[in-house]
C-alpha cells in the first residue's frame, strides 16, 4: 500500500539524477556510437520500392488495400468535413489501425541512477534504416504473432504490471493526418528484476537519451512519444547554473508550482469550447471515392503531387521477427517543420500550443505544436490556410533556437518520413495572441499528459525534445 | 493574469464555507419549500403516454424514429459486442443525440458567500413534475431554437466567458445504456454582474443545495451531474465535531495531500489497461433489426418485459419554451439501485469504484458506483451476470447507510426514471478485493472530474450526494 501523495516518493528527483548522468554508468556515450555503428553493420534491411499492385499477401481492391490475414491494417478512403474553415470539404486516403499496441521503456536502476533499456531496431521506412527505439514496439497482431514472427522480447514486463513499478500508462493518438483514430499504449515500467540484455538492446540513462535526441534520425517516433510520458525532472540536483537562465526557466515550467499565464481550468475549458464548438465529420469512404487522388499500379497520389504518397515497398531484413515481407506505406512529400515558440513569462518558460483538427483524430481536436506542417503544402491552398507564426520560426535568429533537429516519424507506416523539429525562444514581451493558441507551461503539458488525446505525437516529440534541454550539457 | 497555481486561490475555502451556508443567505430552506410549492401550483404540465405511432412531428420509421426537422435526437438500433462476458452480443433500441448541450449553474458570491442560480423546471419525465434543476439546461437545438421557443435565459454566461471566472467546464456522458454516444458540457461559471432573478429561478447557497439533495426526487440529474464537477471542499471552516468522525474522513477524502490507497498513476493505468484489453464493438443498426424487442403502436419493449421501453408521450406545460409538444421517451421498468459502499483506509474515505462497460459509451468503459443495477433485470441473466456487492448493499445494516434518496434521472428524455442512491459504509478492514473494482479517494474523482468520459453519470450523481455530506446537518 503506497500512502504517499503522488510523485512524492522521489521519482522527480530520480528522473532528475538520471537526466544528469551521461558520463557515467554502463554507457558511455562514446560507448554507444560504437555499440550503435556495430549494430547497424550487423542487421542492414533492403528495402526497395515496389509497385502497390504487387504487394504479396495483400489484397489490393479498389475500395480498400487489406492485408490477406485481415490483420495488421488497411488502407482506406476517408471524408472529412470541418464547418467554417479555410477547406471545408476534403477527401484522402488513411490507414486504418483499429488495434491498440504497445510502447513500452523498461526502467531499472544501476547504482542508484535509473536506466532505460533500449533498442537499435531496423524499421522499412527509416531513410537511415537503424534508430533507438522503445524497449517494446508491437502492435497486438505482433504480440498475437499473427505474422508468424518470434515472440516480442521484454513483452511481459507490460503484460504483466504486478511486480512493477508503473510510471506512465496511457493511450496516446498518431498521425491524424494518416491515421484514422489510430492509438498505442505508451508504457514506463520499473523493475527489479534481474534482467538479461539481448542483443540489440541497452540500458541507457536519461542524460544519455536526451544527448542522442539531438542527433538527426536517430531516436525513433515511438521513443519519442514515451520519452514524453515521463515525469519531468524539476530541479538540477548538481545546482549547476547557465549564462542566460533559459534551462532555470525550463526547470521552473516543469514545476507544478511555479506561476502559470492560465490556470489549467482555464485551458481544459479552452479544449472543451473547442471540442464543442468545432463541428468535424469524418466517415470511412471507399478508396474508389477519393475524389483528387489518381491510383496506378504503382501508388496513390494527390493530383496535385502534394502531401503524400501510399506505395508499396518490399523489405528483406536481418534482426527482424519476419525476414522478408511486402508492406503498403505512406511516404510524404517534402520534410516538415514542427515547431514550438516559447518565451519567459515571470522567469517561467512557457510554451505556444495550438487547437488543431486534424482528420483522424479521435475527440476533434489534439494540442498540437505552434507551427506544424509541410511549407511546400500549401501552395495549392487558399491563403489563408497559411499557418499562423510560420514567419516567427522561419525566420528566427540564430541564438533563438534553443533545439534543431532533423527526426524521422513512424518508421512501420512512414516511408522516408522526416520533419525538422525546432524550439525558438522569442521575446517575453513577444505579442502573439491568437484564439486559437495558448501559453502553456511545462507543468501543465505533464498534467495532460496523463490522459489520452491531449497532446498530439508531434507535440509530444516536441515535449521530449524540451525535456532534453533539462541534461547538463557539455 | 493568474499567476497563483490551481484552486490556490482559496476557491475550496469559498466552497466549503457555503457548503456550511444553509441558515443564512437571500434564501433559507423554509422559504426554498415555500417558493417550490408555490412553482408547482403555477407551473404544473399535463403529461399523456400515448401511443408511439401517433407523435407529431416525428416520423415512425421501421429503421429510425426521428423529427421531422432532423434535429432533437433519433431512437436506432444498437448491435453490442462484448468479447469474453456472461452477455457477449445483444442488440437494444438507443437514443442517438450526437449535438452537445449545455448544463450550466451560474455562481455568485452575495455577502461573501456563494450561491448557485437554480432554476424549478417541470420537464415531462419526472414523475413529479418540477425538480431543481441547473441554470441551464439546453441541448444545441434548444439554444438555436430549432422548436421555435423562447430564448433560453442566461445562456449567454455559458456562451461568451470572457467576462466570468469558469470553474468547471467539462464534456461528461450521459447513460451508456439507453444513450449512444450523448455527451452534455457541464458548466459552472462565476459572474460579478447584476443578475436579474427571473421567474422560477433562485439564488441557493451550496448548503441549502446539499440539504435539498436529501430529499427524493427533489433535486434533478443534470442539477446532480454540474454539481459533481464543482472542485471538493476539504475542511470544516466551522471547526464542528462529529460523533463517528465520518465527516472528518471524508473531508480527508477531498483533500489531494491525503494518503491514498492506489497513487493516482496506477488508478489510470488500470483505466488504460481495461481500455486496451476489453474489446467491445458496437454499431448503429435499423431498428427493424433489433432482434429480442417488439414493435407495436403503443412501443417498443423487450420480449422478456425487463429492461425498458421506448414510449410516447403527449406534454402540455406552462413555464416552458413551447406549452405543447409530443415525443418519444425510455421508460425503464422497476427502480434502480446506485450505491457507493465506502469505507475508511487510514482515516481517509475511499469509495467502491467499478470499470463498467455500456453500449453507449465514447471510451469502452468509465468508472461506475459498486453496485448500478435494476435488480429484476437479472431474473432472465446468467447467474454470473449477477452484479458483485449487491447483497452488501441489500443487507446494510441501518447505521452504515450514510446517505439514502430516490432520485429522478433526467427528465426530457427519460420518463419516470427513478434510482435509489445510496452510501454505504463499510468496516475498514473489510475485504472486498475484486479485479474489476478499486478503492478512491475523493480528491481522486476530483482531479478524474476534470476530464471527459471517466466518471459515468450515476457516479457523479453519488459523488455530489456525497459532497453534500461535508455539509453541517440539524
């Protein structure tokens, strides 16, 4: 029986303590390029492109592209109506994932300070093939192992929570620009146990994971995500200080007492009157009734040649449950920019989300970063489409930039899927008011982080990604 | 700008004092019992079962019964898939109303005290005629005046917040098993303004609403289910002793600093957990094909004479927007049974909660009271439908009953509706374990309140009645 207050037990202290140690413990970081490099020398994946019609295994209609097995996921139309906006009226192609898998980070502490175990794991649609990834990444067909594969290793730490310590445990939305109403579990479990490193695994502590996330496509989408479901660190047990104060404003918007702009009734009333008043429908819709979309043999694409692709790829892999497989993926068009403004109010860091509809989101809307898009999208939309403070990050000084990084997304669904995630600090007394933005802190993005549909994956990236900056650097 | 953190802003103080307001203020309780007798003589309505096919304004079809406008709601068939349970598929009739309406109580502090607006409306399914019921209570169709009737008053507090302090807005369900999907906005908003007190409405002290809440069928669901969403007081400003220390332990309950049972993180994951594992689909079906149920002129009633039938009624009122109308309704067979057992962990209430699917439900499943049932409903289930913790609930002996009323469910929809809500309290060392089931605390149900689909509405209708404990009694 636990009687303590929650997180009164020392886990922001712990995460904090991990957050610092990226020198020390079972993995130098020096250690783990090497160890990095060595993996992906020994478990290479071919990929190459195939025409969609010649998928095996796969039944490739003209109202839906499914797998023979019926599992895994399909490939349909969606329509998608959004009342009193720039576009009203769209149709696109969606994949269609209705079963719920796992992301799950094993935690143990070494020595005091807690580690992750993780995983250098070969995804299809990585452009680089090898990323870190979560200790688990299954969806139920692969723990049901409906494909045949080996058993997922590590999957009853989260099957089993009985003798663990659960530190984060909540479905968390993807794509919704790809996916429709698509959800993983996002899973942090603490053990105990002696616990056995398989190849292509290992403990890493925070301080070293938040290092490697400043390196371009290496820390996968799915670690990204659970990383965000982490408690935040609120404090710099080693005291240290920094010239500007930007990481002791961060560390205070981490802090649940610190001063926020609004309180966090104030912004769940904001979602609310959002999720109310927007007025979104969407139905699954033949594929054969994908109005501006051209199927060939070859791929589905928008008239236009914007936004994305679905084409075929066929995958012959080492360090994989299957060997050789063939696979529909979404591949966009052009890399992203995913973007978060943040600035000082009363010495705390907060941060600017925005209300976004998005079509395969489950609840109308998911906070999303302040600028998220594809800049080459919209010059086929109406002006007006055009995404507010897209100047502010495009155009920012160089010392505004406090995090820059080319990341890959999801790389099971997305084929060469990259978005350049950016903070930029503007000015606190930067005037950006918009009614459909809010200055968030920390604090309050962790809060909603307990609870599904909240924040969008791109923001939780982003989240990640701000959390990082907490690690001392060099 | 706020720059104090949540609820620091002595709202709970606020709270609690007027919870312990029922003698003093614009209103005491002889003087409410006075006014409410005098709406009733004045704003009685005559209510006509009539038969289904003979609505006006409403198109009887074999597939759905809908207005002839297209809004209000429809009444459809509901196919249920409950994989692994006593009852793995059934099909029911199910009301479908997809707009979300507005539940509001305005708040006003008068002499430093805070005092709802509470409105005696008659709506046709109470079995009584009038009951208490929020400021507002609108569905979108009311508000946009589809039925052109009159303007509903006050709505614009809840429409236009920038001028109020909003203390709770939330998306909440309605009941799963006769609603599909129903959410309503439950609003509690704080004015300074002048407020014009129009007919049929009262200023009433969280006091006098607590000692009202006591008396059966006074106080109505929508009335019960705002007030759930009003954050807990968690001290005696009063200082006032009691006997048993009930009180005492339950105003520990509503404090977020006490020990609790389970930290809050592991109460999520289990949500998450029950969410990811229970598989329940669930379609909208013409109602030609709901197998099990009979369709005559008069209704639609399940063949074993159990559960509920969809009627039609005939209304004529004063005091409403339109004076004459007809519709259908659910009437449900025999009185319910809602009950909390509760019990001291440490010197902290902690109340029985279930994971409880409903066909009805956004989200597989929200938390419910221990025991919800109709008890008759179970003569034609498998033994093992047969709800845990009845018999503890049946067999209370009379001094743990802590709370005991007959309550209305709501009364547009629903037509002589009425459940028993009880509070029982049990032994602290009863053992009571039960997968299905965990131990909260109030404060837990508190911070849960603040987001959509985790309590369903019979919980917060028992977390209201428990709340009204906190209140000083004769």
């Amino acid at each position: 029986m636990t009687t303590a207050p929650p997180w009164a037990d020392g886990l922001a202290r712990r995460i904090a303590e991990s957050a610092l140690a990226w020198e020390s413990g079972p993995a130098e970081v020096d250690a783990f390029r090497a160890w990095f490099a060595e993996r992906a020398r020994t478990s290479a994946a071919l990929v190459r492109r195939v025409p969609l019609d010649s998928l095996t295994g796969w039944q490739n209609g003209a109202d839906v592209i499914r797998h023979a097995s019926g599992r895994f996921f399909t490939i349909e139309g969606l329509d998608i109506h959004v009342r009193d906006r720039p576009v009203p009226h769209w149709r696109q192609p969606i994949i269609n994932q209705p079963e719920i898998g796992i992301l799950g980070i094993l935690v143990k502490e070494f020595d005091g300070v807690m580690h992750c175990l993780m995983q250098a794991k070969v995804e299809p649609g990585n452009s680089n093939g090898l990323q870190l990834s979560p200790t688990v990444q299954a969806t139920r067909s692969n723990y049901t192992r409906v494909h045949g594969g080996r058993q997922v290793p590590y999957l009853d730490y989260f099957r089993d929570l009985s003798g663990s310590r659960v530190i984060a445990d909540v479905r968390q939305s993807e794509q919704g620009s790809a996916f429709y109403q698509k959800r993983n579990r996002n899973m942090i479990v603490e053990t105990t146990d002696d616990v056995e490193v398989l190849d292509g695994f290992r403990w890493m502590t925070l301080g070293q994971m938040h290092r490697v996330l400043a390196l371009d496509d290496l820390v996968n989408m799915d670690a990204r995500t659970v990383m965000s479901c982490l408690p935040f660190a609120t404090s710099d047990p080693a005291g240290r200080e920094e010239g500007d104060g930007f990481r002791a404003a961060l560390l205070r918007s981490c802090d649940g007492t610190s001063p926020a702009l609004h309180r966090l009734g104030e912004i769940l009333s904001w979602v609310t009157d959002a999720r109310t008043r927007i007025d979104v429908s969407t139905s699954l819709i033949p594929l054969r009734e994908v109005s501006g979309w051209r199927r060939t043999e070859e791929r589905i694409s928008h008239e236009t040649g914007l936004f994305f692709s679905v084409i075929g790829v066929d995958v012959e892999a080492t360090g994989r449950e299957v060997a050789h497989w063939t696979q529909p993926m979404i591949e966009p068009h052009g890399t992203g920019l995913v973007a978060f403004l943040c600035r000082r109010i009363d010495g705390v860091l907060h941060v600017l989300v925005q209300a976004q509809v998005e079509a395969g989101y489950v609840d109308v809307i998911e906070l999303a970063p302040t600028v998220q898009c594809t800049p080459d999208n919209y010059s086929c939309l109406p002006a007006d489409a055009r995404p507010p403070f897209l100047d502010e990050v495009l155009l920012a000084r160089p010392e505004q930039i406090r995090f820059t990084a080319v990341l890959s997304e999801e790389g099971g669904r997305f084929f060469h899927a990259r978005n350049r995630y950016t903070i930029i600090e503007v000015e606190p007394d930067a005037d950006l008011a918009h009614p459909n933005y809010r200055w968030v802190t920390m604090a309050q993005l962790a809060d909603l982080l307990r609870h599904s549909h909240y924040l969008n994956v791109q923001a939780r990236s982003l989240v990640a990604c701000l959390h990082s900056l907490t690690s001392a650097r060099d």
